[in-house]
C-alpha cells in the first residue's frame, strides 16, 4: 500500500468524523460558486441595477472567502487535537515526523479537491434556480442560463489556494510531543477550571464601555471600532472568566446543586464553558453579525414601506427663490404635459417654507409654513385644517415617523432668525402633510407671522424653499415595477440634471423602489450568508462534542456502575449540549438589540426589536435543528457505553 493509498484509507475509515466538515466545505464553494456565476453573467452590465449588484454579489464572495478560511482553520486544528492518540501509535510504529506531516497534507488536500468537486457540481445543478430566485428577489430582468467557465475557474482556484495554505498551516499545529503525552490524547485529567477576578472585571468593564460609546456616538466611525472592539473583548471574558464564576456561584447553592443530577451537570457546564470557551466566543460573534446584518436589512425594509405610506404626494418639484422663475415654470410645464400624456389625474399646490436648525449640527430641524398653504394641503388630503392661530402660536405637524421619534409632545418652541427671536405656543398633530418635507416636521404660523419671520426687504429676507407636490390618485398597496407610477417616478427622476436643471424632481415611488431594490439585494445576499454562518456554527458545535465523545462516554459508563441510569444520562447530557448550542445564540440576540437601537435610531428606523428578533429567531429555529440532530447521535454513542 502506497502513502497516498494510506492518506485515502485514513479519510474513508473516518468519513464519520469528517463528513459534517466535507458538508460545510462544500456549501461554502457552492455558495461562492453561485455568487460568481451573477457576478460574470455577460447580462448584469446592462442591466439598471448590474453595478450595485455586481458591487454586492463582490463583497457576498469576499465574506464568505473569509469565513470559509477561518472555519477551515479552525476545523482542522480540532480534528488535530482528536487524534493526538492515532499519531502517537504512528510514532511507536515508526513514523517519523515528516511522515505524519505529509499524511495530514495529503489528507486535507484530498478532503479540499472533494469539497471543490462537490461544492461546483452542486452549484451548476442549482446555478439556473440561483438565477432565477435572484432575480424575481431584486426584481431584475431574468437572466438567462450560460456556461460559466469562469466562475468555475475562479472557485476552483480560490478554494484550491485555501486549502493549500490551510494544509500547510496545519503543520504548524502539530507540537513534537512526547509519545506518550500523544497516547493520552484527549483523556488526560482536567484541570479544574478557575476565574480570574481581575479579568472577569475588565470583561465587565468592556461591555459596559461598548454599551456606552454606542448611546453617545452611534453613527462616528471611530466610536462604532471602539464598541467593536470592546464588544468582542468583552464577549470572550464573558466566556472565559465570568461564565466559570457564574457556574462557581451556582455550585455554591446546596439547594440547587444537591438535588437530582443537578451536581452533575453543573460540575461538567464549568469545564465545558471554560474549555470550549474559544469556540462559543466564535459562534457568537459570527451570530451577532448575522442578526445585527438580517435585523439591519429587515428593519431599513420596514422602514422605507412606512415612509412611502406615510408620503401623500406622489411627486414633488422643488427649487429657492433666487431661481429663473421663467425656466422654473418651464420645467413646471414639462411635468404636466407628462402626467396628462399618461392620462393620470392629479392635484397641485405650491408650498412656500423656511428651513430651521434647532441644532447647530442640523440633525434637529423644521420647516416653517404659512396657515394659508397648510389649509389648501388639507383640503387637497381630506384632512383637518390648523384651524385659528394667533400672532405666537403655532401648530407642530408631524409624520407618524417624525413623530414616534420625537421625545413626547412639545408646548412651546423659541427660534430666532435675523437675530430675532420668537416664542410660540404650539399646539401638536399628527398628519401626513409633513411628509412635504425631508425632516417631516412643520411649524405652521400666520400668514402675517410667516412674512415677518422670512424678512421685512429684499436684501436680508431669509431664503424660502418652493415645492410643488403633485397628488395623484391613490393606488392600492406598495408600488410594483410596472406600476404607471413609479414608471413615470423612474422617467422623471432621471431628468434631473438633463431636462430639470432648476429644481429637483422627487418621486415616492422611485425612492420607495430604488430602496427596495438595493435592500432586496442585500437581503438575498445576507439569507445566504447567514446559511453558510449558521451550519458552519453547528458544525463548530458538532465538532467538540465529537472530540470530547470518548472522555465523556469512559465518564458516564464508570457512572452507570455505581447506579446512574440511563435517563438521568439522558437529561444530564441534553442539558450540557443545550447551554452550548443556545447560549450563542441568546448572548448574540442580546448583542444585535444593544447594537442596532441606537444605530438606527440615529437613522430614524423606530422599532428594531421586531426586526433584531426575527432574525433571532430564524437562527435559534436552525440552532433547533442542529441540537436535536446532534443530541441523537451523541445520546445514541454514549448509550452504548451504558452498563
């Protein structure tokens, strides 16, 4: 028998061990594969949204790229560690050091050229469904299926150039042990698991920096690396160090830990947490990504519907009154001749407003509005009048949106323009006639009011912002394609710049599908992502239990002679798998609520729980899966060593 004849017979005898490995592998080149199969189509260049797909489907096949590394490396070092005992046999036999070495290169590159094989073939069954899903989800032209030469060129060589330097990698993990110390593989005695107090501290102390530094600096690129880091620093201490001393002051309850086999469980949960302490720090931070990334996609979606509903006007023309008023109405005219060729019915108005910063870096602001233009919106909408006004009051109308992030109701607001400031009782209102405005905030004043606070004379009267919103007739639902308005949105939006040089032409529709389009995107892309995460996590998982299998099958058969029955086995092992299969997953959930709130309140996107835990949710019903699955087969293998 040959070495490579050996190397393959050590891969097929263990196909058991490897095959959860040789799965992962093998959707990860599937997934790049198919991601690569978009990114060449000849069609995507000439399609409206090809670069930000391309751009996307990019950096989908770069993530994945990544991870795959990381867990392949990390795969390996475990399968490694498990058979410390098979190469101390070698050694006795022996092997010499180079020897064992070239048989583990020879074993990963056989596993990587099976996972390459697999991943490709895999990819070009499912590559015209890819296709097709695809585009029905960012809602694109369909693409037709071709041959991807080089798609398969690019996976082939990739994931090639991984595994190889991954092999090589490997090398470095194997120590020159003693041939015994390799003989006891993983059954020499634990030592017992201690918390240091000054690091289960400083994991304290980081989180709680994280968590601060997100509520004062949400959206500053440095504050975000400095949560970052301290998040994860803190995370692993949390697993390391504060997990053991949580476990040290659970043993401390008699009551809890006398009772039943209570005492064995929680005895084994510290030497679990602490020697997989590494491996749940990983599976969290690769779920937190997942959900803060589903939850971020979910949540921007739920949004921009809300903002399109909330929108009455189904296009608006804007533009300031140091504009060509003879071009002004020219453009003005071109809109309309538009809208009476599609034979589309439609109300306007013209708005007259006044920009104001209630803070001096603008994240605050209102628009200011005369009473008279307020009442013909209302008319216009079948809504409420601002009724009457006196001279210092004044009526705040807010957008549901602007309004569920307002800090409850305002009584009174005090500006100042061309140094003169102004007090006003205000009376509050929901409605959507503030969607007019970006800020979806207006302050309607008297007429007299309003022509006071924009100035006296021409040469220090404050700018005004004119806008003509365009009604149409309500259309059932959210915008699809072919729609005739977002056609018509699509068509006007793109005169901006050529025909429209004046003013701006906005469309609802065309921002409600542009947004839909681009966080469609995202969305398919980040179901596959989060697939890939959430096997390689079980995988992870799957891994140790199987590396620790045979110490825990001697632990439980010397049980089971002094009376242990199989049922209490049962539920002592159900226990320990589950704190290690959901506990990722609940710190994560945590993790992705204390991350994205302020982030996306900072983005006005009100409500991230529903979002962050749908994502979570969707996680733990995978995780849910897993653990059923590998608590059969570890129950079925300890079972067998049951007296």
């Amino acid at each position: 028998m040959s070495f490579p004849q050996f190397a393959f017979n050590n891969v097929r005898r263990n196909a058991r061990q490897y095959f959860a490995y040789l799965l992962s592998s093998s959707f990860m080149v599937m997934i790049f594969f198919t991601y690569a199969v978009f990114i060449y189509h000849p069609a995507i260049e000439n399609s409206p949204m090809g670069a930000m797909t391309r751009t996307g489907m990019t950096i989908a096949t770069v993530i994945v790229y990544v991870f795959a590394f990381l867990f392949v490396l990390y795969s390996i070092s475990v399968f490694l560690k498990s058979r410390n005992r098979e190469f101390g046999i070698l050694t006795i036999l022996g092997a010499e050091a180079k020897q064992i070495n070239w048989l583990i290169f020879l074993e990963n590159i056989l596993i990587g050229a099976i996972a390459i094989v697999t991943g490709i073939a895999s990819g070009m069954l499912l590559s015209k469904v890819f296709l097709l899903i695809s585009t029905k989800v960012i809602d694109m032209d369909e693409l037709p299926f071709y041959w991807p030469v080089k798609a398969m060129l690019l996976t082939a060589g990739a994931f090639a150039a991984l595994f190889l330097v991954i092999s090589l990698f490997t090398l470095l993990f194997i120590r020159k042990n003693q041939v015994l110390e390799l003989l006891k593989g993983t059954s020499k005695p634990k030592t017992e698991p201690k918390a240091n107090l000054f690091l289960a501290l400083l994991g304290v102390v980081l989180l709680t920096i994280g968590f601060t530094v997100l509520r004062v600096k949400a959206l500053d690129p440095a504050g975000l690396i400095i949560a970052a880091a301290t998040g994860i620093m803190g995370t692993y201490f949390f697993y390391s160090q504060l997990s053991v001393w949580i476990v040290r002051m659970l043993q401390r309850s008699r009551r809890t830990t006398w009772k039943g086999t209570n005492l064995l469980w929680i005895s084994e949960m510290s030497y679990k947490i602490k020697d997989n302490a590494r491996m749940l720090f990983l599976v969290t931070v690769v779920v937190a990504l997942a959900s803060m990334s589903t939850g971020f996609v979910l949540a921007m979606q739920k949004s921009i519907k809300s903002v399109y509903l909330d929108n009455p006007y189904a296009l608006s023309y804007s533009y300031y009154n140091n504009d060509d008023e003879t071009k002004v109405q020219e453009e003005l005219a071109l809109i309309e001749n538009r809208l009476q060729t599609e034979g589309l019915e439609y109300k306007r108005a013209e708005v007259g407003t006044i920009y104001y910063r209630l803070s001096a870096n603008g994240e605050d602001s209102l628009h200011i509005m005369p009473q008279s233009q307020y009442d013909r919106l209302a008319a216009m909408l079948n809504t409420e009048p601002a009724g009457t006004l006196g001279k210092n009051e004044a009526l705040l109308a807010e957008t549901p949106n602007a309004a569920k992030k307002s800090k409850g109701k305002q009584t009174e607001a005090d500006i100042e323009l061309s140094g003169q400031p102004y007090s006003f009782v205000l009376e509050n209102r929901t409605d959507r006639i503030a969607a007019l405005v970006y800020s979806g905030r207006l302050l309607v004043v008297t007429d007299t009011m309003f022509e006071e606070l924009r100035g006296g004379n021409k040469e220090n009267e404050i700018s005004v912002s004119h806008t003509y919103p365009f009604i149409l007739p309500d259309f059932q639902g959210l915008p699809e394609k072919d729609d005739p308005e977002t056609k018509l949105g699509l068509e006007l939006s793109e005169w901006n710049g050529s025909a429209i040089r004046e003013g701006y032409i906005e469309s609802r529709a065309e921002n409600y599908y542009v947004n839909k389009q681009g966080f469609s995107l995202f969305s398919f892309i980040g179901v596959f992502v989060a697939l890939i995460f959430s096997i390689s996590t079980a995988s992870f998982l799957y891994f140790k239990l199987h590396t620790e299998l045979s110490a825990d099958q001697a632990m439980y058969r010397s049980l089971s002679k002094i009376g242990l029955s199989v049922r209490e086995m049962n539920i002592s092992a159900t226990i320990q798998i589950a704190v290690l299969f959901f506990i990722p997953i609940l710190v994560a959930a945590l993790q992705s609520l204390v991350v994205l709130d302020p982030i996306l309140g900072y983005l006005d996107v009100p409500n991230v729980n529903g979002p962050v835990m749908a994502a979570s949710s969707a996680f733990l019903a995978a995780q849910m899966i897993y653990f059923l699955i590998a608590r059969a087969r570890y129950i079925k293998s300890v079972n067998r060593m049951m007296v």
